[in-house]
C-alpha cells in the first residue's frame, strides 16, 4: 500500500493507529467472557460496515442511507450459502436447490456474499448516480426500503420477517479482527489512490473537479462499489457471528447507529471511522446495560430504563456536531494529525522555471487526421429568459497564441468561457477543438482533450493540501499518482509555490489561492488554458510575476491562452491579440495598441480619460 502524497512517515503512522486499534480490541476480546467475545465480534463487524460507509461518504461528500442494503444482501446471501439443507427446506422452501443444496464453507460464503454486493452495487448505482448530488441520498434511502421489504415479504425465499435461523457461526473476534484490519488497509489504499483523489476533488467542489478532468459519475460509482463490497463482507460476518438473520438487523435503526459511529469519529478519515464504530460501540453496550437494569463498571443500576441507549446515542451526536463538527480526529489521519510542521511563506516567490515532463492525453484523436489545431467558437449565440447575453460571437484561438478576452461587466465573457469549456450549452453556433466538432462535450471531456479552464472565484479543494490539489490536475487527465506528484511540484515550483506543499488549501489567503487554481489547470498539460480574472487579489509585484510565468508557460507548453482580465496594463503586457465584447457582441479585434485606440472601445470600455486617448 503507498500514501499517495504523503511521506512514508505519515503513511505509516496512517495505518499503524487504526490498525492499532483493531488490535487492541481483539486483544480485549479474545480474553474476555462468551458474552464480551460476542459483543466485540459484532463491534468488529459494525467497524467494517462503518469502514465502508466512510469509502464512498468521506471521499465523495454524498451521504448515500442505503449503504446497509448492501450489508443486508451480503448477510442473507452467505447465511443462505452456509445454512444445513434441512433447515432450508423449512424456512425457505422456495429457495432454488442452487443455494440451498449448496451449504459452503464460512470463507467462500462470505466470498460470494461480497461478490453478490459488487454486482448489486453495480446495477443499483448506474442509475443512481446519475441523479443529483441532493437526489443521491433520497434515492438511496428508497433503495435500503425496498431491499428491506423484499426481504420482509418474500417468505419462501428469505423466511420473511421472521428471518433465518440455524446459520452456523463461524465468526470469531480473532477472524472479525484480520477482516477489519483488511478493511482498513482496503479503504487507506482507496483514500490515497488516483481514483480516491479524485474523489475527494469532487468532493471539495464539483466544477472545479469536471474542470480538470473528473468524471463525475464514473468516480462516484467506483467509491459506491467498493463500499457496497465492505458493507456485503460486514454484513456476511455478522450473520455468521449471530447465527441468526432478520430484516430488521440491518434497517433502519442500523443505518442510523453506524452513520452516527462515522459522523462522531470524523467523516473524511479512516481513522475517523474506525474511532467513531469502537467508540459509539462502547457506549451503546454501556448504556443498553443501564438500560435493562444491570450493573456496569460497578455503578448502581437505575432499574429499567427503555430508551436510554437511543437517547444517549442522540446526545453525543448532537454534542459533538455542535462541539465538534469535524468529528473526533477532525476527519484526519493519524499521521496528518502529529505532523507539526506548519511553513510560513510568501505566494509571491519566484519559481525556478522546471520543465514539465509530458502526460498523455485522452482525447488526442480529435485533431488526427487534420492540419486545424485551432480552438473556435463559430457564431455562439445564447440568451437567458429574454436577456440576450451572447450575440453571434466568434472566437478563434492558436496554439501557442495569447488572446486577451476584455469588455464591461455583463458583456458576456465568462458565459462565452462557459460555453467554450462545456459548462453551458449555446443555442446556436458551435465549438471546434483541432478540427473536431466539441459543441455539447462535458467539460471532464473537453478538459481530457487539452481544454481547460480556471474560473473567477477560486474554488479551491479546501480540505486537500496544496500538493494533492495540483495532483489531482494531472490525475484528473489520466495521470497516475506517482507521475502527477511530479507534476504537481513542477508546477508548483514554477508559480512559487512550493513552499506551500503541505498547507490545505483553504487555509491559503485569496491571492495564493487564486494562483492555487491555475497551478492545477497547468498540471493538465493542457493544450489551451482558459483563464477568468486570474489577477484579482494580486498586488502589483504579484500580477507583474504572473505575467512572466504565464509568458513562460505558454512557451514551455504551446498551448494557447485566453485571459479574461479586468487589468487592461496587463493584457497588454502578455496578450498578442485582444478581442472586446460589449453587450454580447465583439466591438473590435486586434493588437493591444490597435484595440486601445479604437473609438468603440474607448466609449464602452476604456474611457475618454485613458491615456492611450491621449497619446494618439
């Protein structure tokens, strides 16, 4: 297993203090009572579940509530597997021979019961994830009360709300503990992938992530699968544990125990989530003992108290999104949370001009077999409601060139960037890219085809590091983690910042960030760079800098760029073309100096009072 962007110190530590954990449980376990073994097998196999909750919730930031519809195939499927022929023809007559002739051993049961949530998974989210961020976990929830009621109803086939009886147990703490310590690897490895980096982009901000390459869909479904995978094994072991299966083990007061158990440890971390299950186990075993009027840990018993474990569970949820919205490790790792080091450093620094080395690029067919490798917007036109904000506009950019997008406010040059990179359809014209016909393609597509753009605000991944965030640039376009790390530190290095690797990167002040996201547009090895107002928040030495890297960039990597800016002194400084739109429509075309002076510009742009008026 490797750590991503991490050292191999943080890795290590990363997975030493759950595993840890997982340990020290089973040590518990194992030297305890019938009862204490039993009750630390199932907190095993609520931490697995919990660790698949936290797969595709903590990379993706999409709450799923029907995760434990995986858990609930995963169980009947192994304990349908393992139950004795005889008990089959009781409970579950309208079973095929198939399954209930089968009677497998506990491993290959518990196997197939993964196997069996893999392709649930599979046929259940390429459909659901192609809904909306919001509509994911409704459809979700519907999805866990439909798996719960045919199991409820389906009594020839599950035994019904009755359930199975006779499973054999197989599951001891020793066995649940080198599962979960599995799980916990399966899911650091996941975390710290190309694909989880992904992901967790996604999850920081979903524009800025299609912008770079993600897609969207296919990443969400690749966390959703491997998560129905733990929650199918966490499922399959605790029915083998129990020995005995009903609908309702896995419904919906489950579902809200273990999203309970990985909100109080820290949604975004693994350990966050292996904290939050042991934890929450603890005191819902605690409380349950209250609850039915036992004495525990030696205090006095309150006598029966229906309800106290519900109540206790609510209290320390809601303590702790009060007190502590992050949860207990704050949704990180254990070798994030030790490391100390925390580098001042200015955003103005100089690079050192390091050469990227190249990336391929999906998408390269698009300009085979023809000499255009312009970018074009050929007559774009596009109006919301009645107002009418782009008119007929045409745009034609070269490799290699840089062509300044300049006009009033409202004159349309974000939404024709919007419409170039695919985050807004035109309703008329097209958009070609190296000869081919891009009109319509999403923006992931287009930015794997060497289209890429930044965007006004800086929408930074927050919660990422510098380092990971640049990464993610060139992972987004088919890059693997090893050869976008470094990537992202040449380019890093270009722009200076460097030094700011390790800071998350929103913690960094608006200027840096903004600087943030053009590093990770150049991270794509892109063939043209869209840029929206990349300036703002730089003081003059800054934007005087960003000039010369950019002039440098655009020279290193032939690519073409379009500079959307306000500052009209530095358009004219980087750019060799310079197109105005006013009022939807392109007013004038030309050189910096011929632009400055012309009168259409002057009177919708400029000003009668800019010098350039005078000097002519």
């Amino acid at each position: 297993m490797h750590g991503g962007l991490h050292s191999p110190g943080t890795v290590a530590v990363s997975a030493a203090a759950p595993l840890a954990l997982v340990g020290l449980t089973v040590a518990i376990g194992a030297s305890g009572s019938p009862s204490l073994q039993g009750t630390v097998a199932i907190a095993l196999c609520n931490l697995i579940i919990v660790l698949g909750l936290q797969v595709f919730i903590g990379n993706s930031g999409v709450y799923s509530f029907g995760q434990l519809g995986f858990a609930m195939a995963g169980g009947y499927l192994a304990a349908l597997l393992t139950v004795p022929a005889s008990f089959s023809a009781f409970q579950t007559p309208g079973l095929p021979a198939l399954l209930s002739e089968a009677q497998l051993d506990p491993l290959a049961a518990t196997l197939i019961a993964v196997a069996g949530s893999v392709l649930l998974a599979l046929l259940v989210g390429l459909p659901l994830m192609r809904t909306s961020t919001l509509a994911i976990p409704i459809s979700t929830f519907a999805f866990l009360i439909v798996a719960y009621n045919v199991l409820a109803n389906w009594d020839a086939v599950t035994g019904g709300s009755g359930g199975l009886v006779a499973i054999p147990t197989s599951t001891s703490v020793t066995s649940a503990g080198l599962w979960a310590g599995m799980a916990v690897l399966a899911a650091l490895a996941f975390k710290w992938s190309a694909s989880g980096y992904r992901l967790q982009a996604t999850r920081e901000d979903e524009a800025a992530a299609r912008s770079l390459g993600v897609r969207l869909m296919g990443e969400r479904m690749v966390g959703f699968v491997l998560s129905a995978a733990l929650c199918g094994l966490g499922g399959a072991l605790a029915a083998q544990q129990s020995g005995v299966l009903t609908p309702n083990a896995f419904y919906f007061a489950a579902t809200v125990t273990t999203l309970t158990m990985l909100v109080v440890g820290g949604v975004r971390s693994v350990l966050g989530a292996t904290v939050g299950a042991l934890a929450i186990t603890v005191v819902v075993e605690t409380l349950r003992g209250f609850e039915e009027g036992h004495r525990v840990f030696g205090l006095p018993s309150l006598g029966e108290t229906p309800g106290l474990a519900a109540i206790g569970l609510g209290v320390i949820l809601l303590a702790v999104m009060i007190g502590r919205p992050s949860g207990l490790t704050g949704g990180r790792e254990a070798g994030e949370l030790l490391r100390r080091r925390r580098e001042s450093c200015s955003s103005s620094a100089r690079g050192h001009g390091v050469r990227l080395t190249s990336i391929p690029r999906e998408g390269a067919h698009l300009d085979r077999g023809t000499k255009r490798q312009e970018l074009v917007a050929d007559g774009v036109s596009l109006a919301f409601g009645g107002l009418q904000v782009l008119r007929d506009v045409s745009l034609v950019l070269r490799p290699g060139e840089r062509l300044g997008l300049i006009g009033p406010n409202g004159a349309g040059k974000t939404t024709l960037v919007n419409v170039i990179s695919g985050f807004q359809r035109a309703d008329a014209g097209s958009v070609y890219l190296g000869g081919g016909n891009v009109s319509g393609h999403s923006p992931a597509r287009l930015a794997r085809a060497g289209l890429v753009r930044s965007f006004q605000a800086a929408l930074p991944f927050e919660q990422l590091s510098c380092l990971e965030s640049v990464a993610v640039g060139a992972m987004g376009t088919g890059a693997g983690r090893r050869r976008a790390v470094g990537e992202a530190r040449a380019v890093l290095t270009r722009l200076g910042l460097l030094e700011l690797s390790a800071e998350r990167a929103g913690s960094l002040p608006a200027g840096s960030q903004r600087l943030l996201g053009i590093a990770r547009a150049l991270a794509t090895r892109p063939r043209y760079l869209l840029l929206d107002e990349p300036a703002a928040g730089l003081n003059d030495q800054e934007g005087a800098e960003l000039v010369e890297a950019l002039r440098d960039v655009v020279a290193d990597f032939d690519c073409g760029l379009l500079l959307i800016e306000h500052d009209i002194n530095l358009v004219t400084e980087l750019c060799t073309r310079v197109q105005v739109l006013d009022q939807g429509r392109t007013v004038a075309l030309g050189s910096p100096e011929a632009v400055q002076r012309d009168p259409a510009v002057i009177e919708s742009y400029l000003g009668s009072g800019y010098p350039a008026v005078a000097g002519a």
